[in-house]
C-alpha cells in the first residue's frame, strides 16, 4: 500500500470520517467548503495520529496549516522527513 493510501486509511479510522477513503482526493483540501469538512478538532486529532503512525512531528500551527492542507501536503512533508 503506498504512503498516500496509508495516510487515507489513518484518516478515516483515527477521525471516524463520514467520507470512504476512495472518495478523498490526494490533492482535496481536507478543510473548509471546498473539502472534506475537517475540522479543528479533526486537525488535532490528525497531527496526533500522524505523529503515532509516521513519527512526523509538526511543531507551529504555521507548519501545521501548509502540512495538513491534503493528503499530498501530509504524504511530502513525510516523506521529507524521511525514516522516523
């Protein structure tokens, strides 16, 4: 399963998302109208889980708006990271 799938999966089951994880787009923001309705409650929850299940820590909420955006922002700054 590749990085973005997993970041989808950690999403869906650690915020209990009302959307499947085929129906989130890697580029979709993950907030606002225009997203997948995450909140800001979701994107504490999401910054936990990301740092469970890929050791990525994100530090200011500057770095937390641009890594958090969409799957793809999450799955580059992982990557960036690289091994935990």
């Amino acid at each position: 399963m590749n990085l973005r799938q997993r970041i989808k999966e950690m999403m869906a089951s650690e915020l209990m998302l009302e959307v499947g994880v085929d129906e989130i787009g890697d580029d979709a923001p993950l907030f606002g109208p225009n997203g997948i309705g995450l909140d800001s409650v979701d994107a504490l929850q999401l910054v936990v889980a990301i740092e469970k299940h890929f050791k990525l820590k994100i530090g200011d909420q500057d770095k937390a708006r641009e890594v958090l955006y969409s799957v793809e922002t999450i799955a580059k700054a992982i990557e960036e990271a690289g091994p935990a």
